[in-house]
C-alpha cells in the first residue's frame, strides 16, 4: 500500500509546485493542508491550485464549505482519512501539501479528548474583548498562553472554549507528538512517526517571494474577489475573515486606508504569518528541513530530491 508523503512549509516557499511535479512522476494525489482554502470563492488570496492544475493532478479538501459554514480540525481528519483510503485504493500515493500546522498535528496525533464546540459558549468567547481573553488564558494556563499564537483569535478562542467547557488546563489535553502515536499506525506498525518534509528558504528570499506573490494576488483582482465575497457573507464568518488579504482587503473596502497601504500591510502580515509557521513546524514537527537556494525556482530538480531517495521510510 502506498503510504502518505507529507510536505510542508510557510507560505510562496514553493511546496505546491513541488508537489505538483512529484505527483506526476510517483502516480500521486493531493491533499491540501490549508484551514482556508476548504472555503468556495477564497481563490486568489490563497493562492489556490490553478483549474489546470486541478485538472492534471487531482485535489481533495479544496472548496469543501460554504463561507456561511465553519471548518475545523475534526473535519480535517475525516475527510483526509476518507481522500487517503480512496486515493489508495486507486494504487496511487497520497501527498499531504500545505502550511497548516495543526492539521498535519491532528491528521498524525488525533485531537485528544477536548470536547466539541459549544455555540453558545463560543458566541460568548467571540464577543468577548480578545484582551480579556488573552488575560485569562495567562491566569489559568501559563504553558498554552506561552506558546499560542497570540494573533490568531480563533486559536485562542477556542482554547479557552476547552478550559470553560472542562475546568481543565487546555496545555494538559492537548495531543502530544509522541513516537508511535500516529494515525498511520496500522500501516507503520514498529516505525516511527511520519516525516514532514519542510521546505525553506533564507529570510531575503522567502520575503521576496511573499511580496512577488502579494503583487501578483493584486494584479489577478484580489480587491474585486472580496468585494463579491462580502456580499456572499465573508464578513459574517470570523474564521474566513483570519484569511491573511482579505481582511486587509475589506478594511479597505470599508474606507480604513488606501490601496497601497493595504498592499504593503499585507505583505508585512504575510511575512509575519510566514515566521509563525516556521516556528510551528521547528516546535511541533517531526520534520526533516530541506532549504532551497535562491536560484534554485525548478519544482522538477526539487522533486528530483524524493525520486533518488525512493519513498521515504518513517
């Protein structure tokens, strides 16, 4: 059975087309690893895989929602778990692609025994001042205040969703990394814990991608996407509304500053989500780094890293 290969990284490092080109040559599927491109019509902002791309490798866990609904871990689980079992079925390898961290994290580890969401609680939460809620989480957990992301409201929310609904620590319920905890266990019996294969790049370089790629996100009618979108409900779905470029997008809709003040604010939040994702990986994964030079922009030399190694082993 052709077991997963996991490739990660931040944001305009290159690991679609990596992924991409790997497909074509190992008889490969993708599965995409991005909390926002599951929404329909969140298309230039998250740089989402081209119709012909689409077309020449198939994709799963792409435009999966409505902007009216909401999309988390637990669903991220079933679906990759359902796309891996088809995808192999049809003799063919399934490649995890993406940056989000937590998703790799809750497809390997599973989700521990946190309890569901709560709509009335988490209504509460949501309007909640974030301050408030940044203060309380450092009184009652130290360790999740420590290392939370403190700009991702719907992290923290939900954090102390877990700590209200069980009086409990969220630090203490959380999955941990472990050797041997891995959902592809029954496949991996004896090994250890996947690899995630995580491509960087030096600083320069990867905030020069992220401004080309911001540039071009404009160019492509980014402004005129999220205006349509707001009036398909963007505005009402705070997840959605994370989506670094949007959010700028419709501040600026809204009059809160002009255009190319939002394109700069959005390549300073784009590098700035990128340094995060790093940071994540280097904490949390079990990742073999791969850096890529500068002139090194050939998704088919890069794949060529994988062919002469043969399929990993974990």
């Amino acid at each position: 059975m052709n077991r997963p290969l996991f490739i990660a990284g931040p944001t305009a490092v290159g690991k679609s087309a990596i992924a991409l080109t790997l497909a074509e040559k190992i008889s490969g599927e993708i599965i995409t690893v991005d909390s926002m491109q599951v929404y329909r019509g969140l298309d230039i902002g998250t740089a989402k895989p081209t119709a012909d791309e689409r077309k020449k490798i198939p994709h799963h866990l792409l435009d999966v929602c409505d902007l009216s609904e909401a999309f988390d871990a637990a669903q991220f689980i079933r679906l990759a778990e359902k796309a891996v079992a088809e995808i192999q079925l049809r003799n063919k390898t399934p490649i995890f692609c993406g940056g989000t961290g937590l998703y790799f994290k809750a497809f390997l580890d599973g989700l521990g025994e946190a309890p569901p969401a709560d709509e009335k609680l988490r209504a509460e939460l949501e309007a909640a001042p974030f301050a408030a809620l940044l203060a309380e989480l450092r009184e009652r957990d130290p360790a999740t205040y420590e290392k939370i992301d403190k700009q991702n409201p719907r992290r923290v929310i939900r954090a102390m969703e877990v700590i209200r609904l069980t009086g409990k620590k969220f630090s203490e319920q959380r999955a941990a990394w472990q050797v041997g905890s891995s959902r592809c266990d029954d496949r991996t019996a004896q090994r250890a814990v996947p690899t995630i294969f995580c491509f960087t790049r030096s600083a320069e370089d990867l905030h020069r991608r992220i401004n080309a790629r911001v540039d071009e996100m404009f160019a492509r009618g980014l402004v005129e996407e999220a205006r349509g979108l707001l009036q398909r409900g963007l505005a009402e779905n705070k997840f959605a509304m994370q989506a670094i470029g949007y959010r700028q997008v419709v501040e600026h809709l809204r009059g809160e500053r002009d255009l190319a003040a939002t394109i700069e604010l959005v390549k300073i939040r784009t590098r700035q989500f990128a340094k995060r994702q790093l940071t994540w990986f280097r904490r949390h994964g079990n990742c073999q780094w791969i850096e890529l030079k500068p002139d090194c922009v050939s998704a088919e030399i890069l794949s060529g890293f994988f062919i002469e190694a043969g399929t990993p082993t974990y």
